[in-house]
DNA sequence: TCATCTATCGATCAAATGATCGTATGCGGT
DNA sequence: ACCGCATACGATCATTTGATCGATAGATGA
C-alpha cells in the first residue's frame, strides 16, 4: 500500500496546484511528469479520499448548506435560506420578504400572461409588498383563502390586492371566510358560481405563495378570530402542528379532520398535488408547521429564514 | 455600500454553488436569475474578496505552500520542497534523493544527446543512486568540481561516475583537487589541455545538479579535509555562510574574495550566469547557504526540505 | 511458459469555463 | 434637459476541463 500513499501525494500536489496555485491541469502535467488525464485522475482522488476542504469565509455559506439539505432531504425545485439576522429579528423577516419576491418577480417579469395564486400570512404580504412596481395587466392573481372575517369585514389588504395594484393585473378574491360558521354555510358559499369560477382561476395557476401558519395560541387563525379557543384547542388536541391554507395538518403532513376542518372553505390541498405550492415563512416557532408542510409533501419550492432553517434539517 | 453588500452577498452564494455544490455555472445563473457572465464576475468577486479558502488536508501541502513562496521569490524555474520526517531525519535524505531523481531522470530519460554537469556532495549523490539504471549512452556527464582530496586520492563515487555507470554515458571528470595548494598550482591546473577540455563540456551541460555546502565546523570542505581549520576560520572571519562549488559566499550570496578563493580550482560560477544551476540540499543547517545562494541569484531551480525550506522563507 | 485478465494509461470529444468585445444603461455635470 | 462619462451587462470565442473509449503493459493462474 505504499504505492497508494505516493499517488495520494501525487494526488495532493495536483490538488495544491489547481486549486490553490490556480495552475491549469496541462501545467501541472508537465510539472509532475503525468499526462493531463493523469492530472484528472489524481484530482478525483484528491476529491474522493476528501483531501480538499473548501470553505466559504460569509455567513451566507451556512445558509446555503441548509439550503441544499432541505432541497435534497425533501426533492424540492428550490429551496432559499436567508441569514437570521441576530440582533434585529424584523431583519430577517425584511431579509425573507426580499428573497420571497425574488422568486415571485422571476415569474411576474415575464410577458406571457400568468396566472398566479397566494395565500394569506404575514410573509406573503411583506413579500408582494417588497416587489417593485411591473406593468403587467395581462396576469391574473387569485387568492386561495377566504379574505373575509368571521365580523363580516373584508381584508382589504390582501396580497393578491397589492399585487394587482403593482402590477394592473386582474384579481380573483375568495368571497369567504377562511373558516364558515357551519358545514351548510360552507356548502352554500362553495355553490356560488362566482366561488367556482374564481377556483377554476386557481386551477389554472402556475405557481401558488402561501404562507405557513403555525398552530398554538400565537396561531394567526386564532389571533385574528378565524378560529375560537376552543376550536384552537380542539386542534392542539388533533397533534396538528401547521396548517396550510387553513387547513390543519399533523406534524406528518396529514391533514387533520375535525369538525374545523369541514368549515374551512380554502381550496383543498390536495386541488395543488400538481401546482407548484412555495411556501414563504420563517422564524423557529414556525419550524415545526414548515417542516410538516414538507413531510406532507406539499411543497415544491420553501424560501424561510436560517431559524426555521436549522430546526427543519435538526429533525429530518 | 449597501449594494456592495449584497453582490457580496450574492457572490458566497455563487461560490458556494460553484465550489461547495459542484452546481455548473450555467445552473448557478439561472437559480440566482443572472446570465452565466455574471456569475463569473460574482465568482471572481469571491475569489478576490477572499471569501473562498482552499484547505488540502495532506502534509504535502505545506511544502507546495512553500515551495510556491520561494519560487515566487527568486525567480526560479521550479522548486520542490519534500516533507521533513520528524521521526527518521534520515527519510528527508532519501526523500530529498528521490526528488532529484526526478528532476535529473526527466532530463536523461530523453534521447536526444544530453549533457549534464553535477557538482559534489552527499545530496548529490544519493540523488544519482536513486536513479534507475537506463541505456543512454549518447549522454556526456561533467563533474563541475575536483574529485582529488588533498592527499591525492580520488573519489571512485563521484556523482559523474554513478551516473555514467547507470546510463552507459561518457564521464568527464576534473582532474583536479578542489583547492590547490597555491596559485601556482591551480594556474597549472587550469593550463592543462585535459582541464580546458572538460571546461568546454561543461560549458556545453544543459543543467547543473549541484549541492549547498554550508560554511561551519560540520561543512563538508572542512570534514573531509579540502581546507584547513586556519582557513575555515578565515572564511569564517569573512562572513561566508555556504559555498557553491567550493566557492565561498556571504548571505547576500556574493562570493568571498580571499586565499582560498584563490585557489579553488572549480569552475567559476560566473561562467554558468546562463545555465541552470539547481540546489540539491536540505536540513535545517543547510538553510542560512541555501538562502545565501538565492540572494546571488545563482540557482535556477532547487530541490530541498521542509525544514530548510522553513527557514529560507522566514529570512526572506 | 503462455494465455488471459485486469488495471492503468493516453487519445479524442463534448461540456464547461474564462476572457474579450461591443452595447446599453444609468448617473452626474453643465 | 441634454450630453458625456463610467460602469455594468450580455453575446461570442478561445481555453480549460471532464469523460469515454480503445490500447497496452503487467500480473496471475493454469
């Protein structure tokens, strides 16, 4: 084994010139006496025994490298990690908005009319609002929850408004709440012609934003009176952790059927098995609702912040 | 700077990618939606910023770190620097003799007629014992120094002989001790047709394999008896810290005019301003000569240790 | 000793990379 | 507001890199 410890040196010498030196593999052939092939040989060894450690001096390296192992872990089409940003928690929340309409604006530049729909949350709307303004009059933006509240009043502030403000598109808004009072309520509103219509809309998206909500008493559906105590605690009682467009889900990614769960008016999840759901949302006490929206295999796309990022790959 | 900020931003993450990932950069420019001479320029970025590190996790590493630093520094055509083995200080030698080999063998191998010049010394000689014996006998070997010690007896082992022993090629050796013992005695020498002739060869060498002698109680001219003790102290006396040779010099490698000078029958190393020289020659006590023959410019390559190496880049 | 098998090596080609150039875009000054 | 400058961007080409294939040399066993 001798022989293998002098092509490991070998192998060490053509990585230290290529890598480090900035040498050209036909240089270091000569350099060494080995044909360029050779070189080659020795470079995939160097990089197989594990001989060349790269490291990125920025904080960002750290968010890459989740990046890749959520991508991977959970086969997405991609997968951003913005930096947390210690001192100023309002930071990375501005940091993920900024990520989030990056993603959103590669689809909006486009000329070809797109059809795009969005979820509600915090994330969603600072992520539509970080976008600049495009004239686009030709998309159609559509929202996949109910935009009215249990009293009746109508968000007027919905991220499907915003963008079609900054883009002149069409908007589509659900007339509803996201939970009805009662399966009838439910049952009449999902009969209204202008309700289908505005889901066939849905149908036809290329991509959906949707927010992460988490479930506990920090819950945006129980802080903003979509859902009462109870209720909330019926779901806590259910393991749901997460939902997705208002609908509850396990820690597993099922979605919860409970007596909620027949009241929620949101278009069904599974209506996006095959559409493009990306999921904006960040901070580690949505971790856990993120992660089971991944489990779920709801998502193909996740822009989160390192956070959320570090407790998904921390309980793969 | 803000925006300096986020190019920065956006080079890790390229880099990372690029490095880190083994994305191609065609990929990389459409996950950050650049065109791929953008990437480049983001990558070129990094590199410059210093935000790429490069670590090759072998010992060897260090000597090409070294290695680099002096060639850089002196100009020279190459420089290897072999491993100090802590354990057997016996293991450098041969390692040093193995990479001279190299080095010497590259040239021999060759068809074409060859001539080679060697100067004495036990690197030199280990060198050429590495050799693995090969059929070249349309090469010619010169010996640039004497190979008659003081009492007239001479060096069955020259470096020349083994090498014209191995390869079947023709010998010139130089008739001649290394210092004569007057100036009389040395102009006679060099009056000697025989003694011109093998000058004309050596004029002719290719390269020239020479060793570092270092100037102190333990240097090679004094132990095996070519000068005296009183002219060891005179050396001394002058500030000569290594000979090339047997040419004394100081530490800015100028040669020493004294008595011995005078008498030292080699070559003088002004005739080889144009010829490479290479320095076969390591350990920590050789260092301060080694040195002392690159700040005179006279070495053209040099193969040597990590030990000496160390110390001719810390007195740069 | 010969045959065969395997491992290694170098030629060739496709892909990826780096660099140069012309063009566009934005910014500051007049 | 317009002009000029500077900076940055993207198309194109040369170089470098990676991979595949056939060939050759050495090893191993019959």
């Amino acid at each position: 084994m001798d022989k293998f410890e002098v092509k490991l040196d070998q192998a060490a010498r053509a990585a230290w010139m290529s890598y480090v030196g900035g040498i050209t593999q036909d240089e270091i052939a000569s350099q060494l006496g080995v044909s360029r092939p050779g070189v080659q040989r020795l470079l995939a060894l160097a990089r197989q025994e594990g001989l060349i450690k790269v490291h990125i001096d920025h904080p960002i390296a750290a968010c890459m490298t989740l990046a890749s192992a959520i991508r991977e872990r959970f086969g997405l089409d991609y997968c951003d990690v913005v930096p947390a940003e210690a001192s100023a928690p309002e930071g990375a929340a501005y940091y993920l908005a900024v990520a989030g309409a990056e993603r959103v604006s590669r689809l909006v530049e486009r000329s070809d009319p797109l059809t795009l729909s969005l979820g509600t949350g915090r994330s969603v709307r600072a992520t539509v609002e970080s976008l600049s303004r495009i004239e686009r009059p030709q998309h159609r933006f559509v929202s996949l929850v109910g935009n009215v509240a249990r009293d009746g009043s109508s968000n007027r502030y919905d991220g499907v408004m915003v963008l079609a403000d900054k883009t002149g598109g069409q908007r589509f808004l659900l007339p509803s709440p996201v939970v009805a009072s009662t399966v009838e309520e439910k049952a009449s509103l999902q009969q209204q012609p202008l309700f289908q219509a505005i889901t066939q809309v849905a149908l036809e998206a290329e991509a959906a934003f949707i927010g992460v909500g988490q479930i506990d008493r920090q819950a945006t559906l129980f802080q903003d009176h979509f859902i009462s105590e109870a209720e909330l605690d019926e779901l806590l009682g259910r393991q749901a952790v997460g939902e997705l467009l208002g609908w509850p889900m396990t820690a597993d990614g099922d979605v919860v059927e409970c007596s909620i769960t027949r009241r929620v008016t949101s278009l069904p999840l599974e209506m996006f098995r095959d559409q493009p759901i990306v999921a904006l949302a960040g901070g580690v006490a949505k971790g856990p609702a993120i992660l089971a929206a991944l489990r779920g295999g709801w998502l193909k796309g996740l822009v989160t912040d390192q956070l959320a990022a570090r407790h998904i790959v921390e309980h793969f």
